[in-house]
C-alpha cells in the first residue's frame, strides 16, 4: 500500500512536473509569438521609414531637377535674348555703314558734278573771252580801216576855200 502510494505520488508530481513544463513551454511559445510579432512590426516600421525617406529623397532630387532645368531654361532664354540683341546690333550697324556709304557716294557724286559744272564754266568763260577777244580785233580793225578811209578821203578832198575876209 505504500508502495502504492510512493507510486501515485511519484506519478502526480511527475505529472505535476510535466504540467508545469508544458505551461513553461506554452508560456515561451507566446513570449516567443510576442517577439516575432514584435520584431515584425519593428521590421514594417523601418521598412515604411526606408519608404518615407526614399520618397523624400525622390521628391527632393525631382524638385533639384525642376530647379536645374528651369536653371538651364533661363541661361537658354538669356543666351538667346543676347543672340538676338547681338544680331539687331549688327543689322544696325550695317544699316549704318550702308547709309554712311550711300551719304558719302552722294557726295563724292555731288563733288564730281560741281567739278564737271566748274570745268564746263571755265571752258564757256575761256571761249567767249575768246570770241571777244576776235571781236575786239575785228572792231579794232575795223576801226583802223575806216580811220585810214577817212585820211585818204581827207587827202583826196580839196582844201576847204579860205574863210571869206571879214
């Protein structure tokens, strides 16, 4: 009967032993669940950061693009706007240079014509100087011939009669 008893004890704390290492057990499986969970949100959650961060990264390096090509966009523009004001610069300047060719051919046209008018002029005021100059001999002898009409009428005339005595 003791034997007996001895048995039933042994095979109560042997149950009881098993009981509590199965608890223990069940007690680290949900410890272990909790840790795994745990860890898993943890991973989500850096996981969700990486996200977050690489999104900003994305956004911050779009908006440096943005800002590079609106940087870009405006040295175009302004490398254009001089372009432009360099090439209306030198359509000016050769409407200039064109006007000033066309002023000094005028002039140099005007300087040749003045030089043609003298010229002209010189040579009418030399051929009437001239024909005066034939027309002043012609009278000159002219004159001479009636001068020397007029003694030889005079010689051939007779003497005029003596005034009648007072």
């Amino acid at each position: 009967a003791r034997k007996a008893e001895e048995a039933r004890e042994a095979e109560r704390a042997s149950k009881a032993e098993e009981a509590r290492k199965e608890k223990e057990a069940c007690k680290a499986n949900e410890e272990a669940r909790k840790a795994e969970e745990e860890a898993h949100k943890t991973e989500e959650a850096r996981k969700a950061e990486e996200a977050r961060e690489a999104e900003e990264a994305r956004k911050a390096e779009e908006v440096k693009r943005n800002a590079e090509d609106a940087r870009k966009a405006e040295d175009a523009r302004k490398a254009e706007e001089a372009c432009k004001a360099e090439e209306e610069r030198k359509v000016e300047n050769e409407r200039r240079q064109a006007e000033e060719a066309r002023k000094a051919e005028g002039a140099v046209k005007a300087a040749a014509a003045a030089a043609q008018a003298e010229e002209f002029a010189r040579a009418e005021a030399a051929a009437k100087a001239e024909e005066a100059a034939k027309a002043e001999e012609v009278a000159r002898a002219q004159a001479a011939a009636k001068d020397e009409e007029a003694a030889k009428a005079e010689a051939a005339a007779p003497p005029p009669p003596p005034p009648p005595p007072p």
